[in-house]
C-alpha cells in the first residue's frame, strides 16, 4: 500500500447526553471524543477514543499526542510499531482503530477476519447502564426499558446502595443484574451488601473498592464475583490481580487499541479470568472494534451510543439489547 500520500487528521467532538450520565464521581452532559483519521488517497481509516480524567486525560493532552504522530503516520506507521511508539491510552486507541479500519479497507478484508476471528461476528446483548440515582427514580427507569433491556448495569455510590438494588429488582424481577461501584465503596460496604445482591440474583459487582486500596480484597470470599475497571488496565495488571477478582473489563481506552486489546483478552482468559468488555459514553465509532473483541465474553457493555441523544450517522444497528457488528462504511 503506497504510504507516500498519508495524512493524519484529529477532530474533536461533542455529543450530547440524553439527560445525564452519573456515577459515584459526578456527571456530566457530553460525551467529549476525539477522532483520529488516517487518510491514504480516497481511502480512510477512523478510530474514536475518550480521554478520561481519572486517568490523567484531557481532550487537549489526547489532541496534542496525536499530532506529535502525524509525521510517523505520513512515514506509513503500522499497529505493531504503534504499539512501541506511543503509551496505552486514549490516544493510542484512536490512532490504533484508525489503521485496523484503514488495513482492512486497504486489503478489501473485514477487520474480523485480520484480527484473527474464526467467523464472522454476530449480534451480542449488551448491558443498559442505570445513572446513579434515588431508588424510586432507578426503578422507573429499568422499568421503562427492561423488556427491550433484559441486562441491566446499576451504577451505584455508597449508602442506599441496597436500597437501589431492591428497588430495580422490584422493578424488573426477570432482568439479569450488574452493578458497578466506581470506586465508591469501603470493604464494609462491601461486606454489607454483598450476600444481599447475591440474594437478589446481581451477577456481578464491578469495582468496588478504590484501585489503590483494593488490596483489602486479597482473601475475601464474596457471595458475588467481583469485576476489575479501574484496577485493570492491561497486560501489566494481570499477575496482581489474581486472588482479588474473577473478571476483568477490557476497554479499548485503557489497552490503547484493539490491538493489545485482542493479547490482553487472550492473557485474561488463559489466566482463568472471566471477561467483560466495557465503553466509555461515546459513539458507534468507538463501540465498532469492541464488537470485535466481545465475541465470546460473559458480559457485554457496550451501551454508550443508546446514552446518547444522537449518535453518529451512520452508526452501529442497535435492536433493544442486541449491537450489531459494524458494516464497513463505519468502521473495519
């Protein structure tokens, strides 16, 4: 593939949220992302990524990142040096989706079959994520959606979390629960509700413990397996978490692309770790090569266009619960 006319091109974009999107560390209103497109003649590969705060981002720091790597692109940069060059992150999701869409649409191949898939994609069930909220309020809104969202993911924060739960429960008796604590808790929280959602039928509890203090976890026999997020990044993260947790969530954000992504879901489930693949708030862009990813894993997160008040045009197909792989005018 000629590498001579390449161009690097970064947007930045803001998309609104259908009401807001609230955890245990505030809200916010907009899914803010940034785009990085590699042009090579009328071809061109997208990747879309979120710069997270509490990993240090920001939209300008992601931004600056990757025009220090227009030069690199312009001089044919491959996912393999990618992945040498720049740190895992936001940045390098963006620049690393961007060339699987651009090798795959180079290659007339669809990206499932570059990374390796055995056959071609299909549709997954993806959890519907609950905003933190009062319990009555929490209720009503998995009521209003469970019978198109049968898996639901409850965020929660601390003290009347267990009321939360029962009342979603109350709500929507036949859905199949999550919950996520954002680092929130204490280990008495913990201690203190754990054998309740096991009662409730809560599959699993996601990050409870801050990522710096989890530790605590190391011996603690929990009635609920128990979800690493912020404590898992990659690779790096495994060996320690052993003995600490069952499952962990993959997210293209924190690996820095589908690249790593791919080794890091291999190394988790040699390890005997149980997978989730999970999004940041952001659009079928961003979702497209975590379909890839999440064939075959127990639990599937990738709600963050259905957040939205509009997604981008055209997007992932969405039919209740089930996301649809991507079709190649969007991405791979």
């Amino acid at each position: 593939m000629s590498v001579s006319r390449r161009r690097l091109v970064i947007r930045r974009e803001s998309f609104p949220i259908r009401g807001a999107f609230r955890i245990s560390r505030g809200a916010k209103t907009a899914a803010e992302v940034v785009v990085a497109e590699v042009q090579d003649g009328d071809r061109r590969g997208r990747g879309e990524c979120v710069p997270y705060a509490r990993y240090g981002e920001s939209v300008d720091g992601v931004a600056a990142a990757l025009e220090v790597m227009a030069d690199a692109v312009a001089a044919g940069l491959g996912r393999d040096e990618l992945q040498r060059t720049m740190p895992a992150g936001a940045a390098r999701n963006a620049l690393d989706c961007a060339l699987w869409d651009l090798e795959a649409k180079g290659a007339g191949v669809p990206a499932w079959r570059l990374a390796g898939l055995t056959q071609a994609p299909g549709p997954l069930t993806t959890c519907y994520t609950l905003s933190v909220d009062e319990p009555a309020a929490m209720a009503a809104a998995a009521r209003d959606v469970v019978a198109r969202h049968p898996l639901l993911k409850m965020k929660l924060t601390g003290e009347g979390d267990l009321e939360r739960v029962r009342a979603v429960r109350a709500a929507a008796p036949a859905a199949r629960l999550v919950v996520d604590a954002n680092e929130g808790w204490t280990l008495g929280h913990l201690d203190r509700f754990a054998p309740e959602f096991a009662a409730l039928g809560v599959e699993l509890i996601e990050q409870p413990l801050p990522a710096g203090q989890d530790e605590a976890l190391r011996g603690v026999r929990c009635p609920v397996p128990l979800g690493a997020d912020e404590s898992f990044h990659g690779l790096d993260s495994l060996e320690r978490l052993k003995g600490l947790y069952q499952v962990v969530n993959v997210k293209l954000d924190k690996t820095g692309g589908l690249t790593e992504a791919l080794a890091v879901k291999a190394a988790a489930e040699a390890a005997g770790f149980g997978l989730m693949v999970g999004c940041m708030v952001a659009t079928s862009l961003a979702m497209a090569p975590a379909v890839l990813l999440a064939q075959g894993v127990s639990f599937v997160d990738l709600d963050g266009p259905l957040l939205l008040a509009e997604d981008r045009v055209p997007g992932l197909r969405y039919d209740g619960a089930l996301v649809h792989p991507p079709e190649p005018d969007l991405w791979g």
